[in-house]
C-alpha cells in the first residue's frame, strides 16, 4: 500500500504514519528525520509545503 511509514525496531515491522485522507498529492520530494526530537519526521510534498509528524 502507497503512503508513509516508519519503523521502531530497525525495519523489523512498519506503521503508517498517513491515512488514504492525509496523502498530501502522494509525491513526495524529500523525507528526513529530526536528529533533535525522536521519531519526528519531516516530508516535503509536491507543491503543498513540508508536513511533519511524531508518535502521539
């Protein structure tokens, strides 16, 4: 399935950190994590701005 995922345990499993509402134009240009703020991860889409989000 097409989205954006994450994983805890070093590719082991993966959780999909978006929903079929929130694809954001389903291009993305860039993705990368915050080295300061743990499990935050910042996507730049295709035209509508960079997108960021973390564990609830």
């Amino acid at each position: 399935m097409l989205g954006v995922y994450r994983s805890d345990d070093a590719g082991r499993s993966w959780l999909r950190v978006n929903d079929d509402r929130h694809e954001y134009g389903r291009r993305y240009r860039a993705v990368a994590g915050d080295p300061r703020i743990p499990g935050r991860v910042y996507v730049a889409t295709d035209g509508r701005g960079v997108v960021y989000g973390e564990p609830r």
